[in-house]
C-alpha cells in the first residue's frame, strides 16, 4: 500500500475530517458471531496480527518467493485484535493478491486436531467476509494460476498525471474517474486492503464528487518487451468548500 502502518501515515492527517462524505466503518456491516471462546473453552486467545499475512504476485512462478506481509490493525475485524478460543499454533490465514487485477484469494488453515474444526472455520469466515474484496475465492495452486491467466486481459485504467522513477524503477500516478466502471470496481477492491494497514481506514462513498482517486502504478518490461504495470498504491483527495479560504483538498488514505 502507498499509506504506512503509522499513525502520521496519510489517513486523514489534517482535521476537520469530512463528515457526510465517509461511510461507516466495516464494523457497522460485519455479521454478528459467536463468540469462539465458546466453541472451543479450553483454547487460549491469539492476536491476530499474528496469524494474518498478506501477499502480492505478478505470477504464478513467484508465490514462493513473494515476501509475506504482516497486518498492522486487526481492530476493526476482531474484537480486541485478538480471535478468540484458538491457539496460535492452530491457526494461519493468509490473503494472496495478484498485482494487476486484484484478485483475492483465502488461504483459512486450521489444525486437524482441534474439536468443532469446520464451525470454528465457519465463524472466522463471518467474521473476515465483510473486509474481502468480492468475488474472492478459496486459495489453490490451481486457482492462483486460473487468476493470474485470467488478469493477462485485464488493462489498466484512468488517465497518466505523473511519471518518475526511483532505485531503478519506474512509476506512474495515474487519476481515476468514478464513473469509470472498470476503475470504481478496482477501487471497491483495494480499499478493502486498507483495514489492515490504516488504523482509520474506512470506505468513501464514490457517487459522492468531492472524492478524487490517485493510484500509483510500477512499469517493468517483460521479457524486454511488453510494458506491464502492477498495483502499488493509491490515495484519495477530498474537496471541500473552507468558508474563509475558499476550496481546499485533503488527502485522507
């Protein structure tokens, strides 16, 4: 993500925040579950930053090597960051991301000696469903490779504003029109990444026109030829009417 796990990072640090244009956070939607305490009494509780990663591919060949991320904030998801009547060593979930379309893919992994295995498995699942990008499905090698397949057609939208390099690589800023129906469906999906990256993070309302969409893009050649871009990035700029100093923009995430 282009925002950090800090809390100077680029999530509404400038006040007053806007008050109609946001929309609840993912709490207000999320299903109500059973506590696991219950399902599994003699288990202890485990953080779950700690059994949450995250990671991006640009193709099958790189699952293995891709670095897996660690979570910054769980909050919103768990209830004291923490999932409840499990072991640390009786669970891993692990979210995989192809760079180019998105795609999202669960890996829910659980011990096969715990008691109550598949509704243990049933109410995590309820539990992290409100903050998954639709249409993610249940990761496979298989289903990485179909993905990965599947975004050689997907093209890149908005339009180029920017484009610089650094450390050898180069980047594109590129701005996003709402009604762009390809680029609204892409940011449906990436805000759903910020949850776990932004302690603040919430979702904007895109029929609102106050909101702007920046994303930023790497541009790497394939096999010395085809230009391809992968997610690295976004934010969004808020307008607003200051009644002294006329329009004014804030970056919130």
């Amino acid at each position: 993500m282009a925002s950090k796990n800090s809390n100077k990072s680029t999530v509404n640090f400038l006040e007053p925040k806007p008050k109609k244009a946001r929309k609840a956070n993912f709490n207000e939607n999320s299903t109500k579950v059973e506590n696991l305490a219950k399902i599994q009494p003699n288990k202890i509780e485990v953080k779950a930053s700690e059994v949450i990663r995250i990671r991006f591919v640009k193709s099958a060949n790189e699952e293995e090597s891709s670095e897996l991320q660690k979570v910054s904030f769980t909050h919103q998801i768990f209830e004291d960051e923490v999932i409840q009547g499990i072991s640390p060593g009786d669970i891993q979930i692990t979210f995989t991301y192809t760079l180019r379309a998105l795609f999202c893919l669960v890996d829910l992994q659980l011990s096969e000696t715990l008691e109550n295995k598949n509704q243990i498995e049933s109410q995590i699942s309820k539990q992290i469903e409100p903050v998954l990008p639709h249409g993610h499905i249940k990761y496979t090698n298989e289903n990485l490779k179909a993905k990965i397949d599947e975004e050689k057609t997907f093209e890149v939208f908005g339009k180029e504003i920017h484009s610089y390099s650094l450390n050898g690589q180069n980047f594109v800023v590129r701005s996003v029109e709402k009604k762009d129906k390809v680029g609204a469906e892409f940011h449906k999906k990436a805000q759903k990444l910020a949850v776990w990256y932004i302690e603040t993070a919430d979702e904007i309302d895109l029929d609102d026109n106050r909101w702007e969409i920046l994303y930023i893009w790497e541009k790497s050649a394939t096999n010395g030829k085809t230009i391809e871009e992968a997610f690295i990035g976004y934010f969004t700029i808020f307008n607003f009417q200051n009644p002294i100093k006329g329009i004014g923009m804030r970056i919130c995430q």
